[in-house]
C-alpha cells in the first residue's frame, strides 16, 4: 500500500514538472533600468519591473515613438520605431548581457551583400 502511495506522489511530482507547474525559477521579478540618448534631446531614464521569460516593455520611451522590448532568459531586445534600427540593421538583436547598445538611422529590409553605414541616432543604456 505505502508502494502505491509513493508511486503515486511520485507520477503526480513528474507530471507537474513536466508540465512546468513545479518550475518557478523561469518566473522570478527583477528590475531594469534604462536610459535612451538621443543626439539633440533630453536622455529619458527609468525602471521597469520584469518577469524573466516574458517580454519586458520600458515605459517612458513610447512618447518618442519607439517601443523596446526585452526578453532576459533570451537576450533578446526588440525595438518598434519608423526608421530605426540596431548595429545589425535589423529591429531584433540578441546581445546576451548587454550594457550599451547603438540605435541608428534606417534599417535594412533584406539581407545584403553590402555593408551600410547609417549614421548613429542614440544610445540605449541598459543595467539589469
């Protein structure tokens, strides 16, 4: 009977980590501070706090038309703007643990065999 009662708890543990239920590592809050430099402008600094595995928007930079995004378990720091765009040209970047980070001018919409120079339009500070 005590056979079945542990194999029991012990189906019920596997299936709940399996299902991520048990795993609450990956949910953890931390905090992250930011500040944007733009070329000609006021720097726009604050906080935000965060769920790690989700995706992390910054408040106070949407008045620029610009939204940034960040995913700290990836690396993963997205921007939405007109005509903007990070050191690859792209609107995606994976920098792993990243402190500065250029935004520039334009954006390339397809993968060229040349490399542009686009002129640098700000900097973006991160510390998490």
């Amino acid at each position: 009977m005590i056979r079945l009662v542990r194999l029991a708890i012990f189906a019920v543990a596997t299936l709940l980590v399996a299902a991520g239920i048990g795993h609450s590592a990956d949910k953890r809050p931390y905090s992250l501070k930011y500040a944007l430099i733009f070329e000609g402008a006021d720097p726009v600094a604050g906080e935000a706090s965060c769920i790690s595995g989700m995706a992390c928007e910054f408040p106070g930079i949407s008045t620029r038309d610009l939204k940034f995004k960040f995913k700290r378990s990836t690396g993963e720091l997205e921007v939405d703007c007109f005509d903007c765009s990070f050191a690859n040209g792209g609107t995606k970047y994976w920098c792993g643990y990243c402190h500065e980070i250029g935004i520039f001018q334009g954006r390339d919409y397809e993968t060229l065999l040349v490399i542009r120079k686009r002129p640098l339009v700000g900097t973006l500070l991160l510390r998490y």
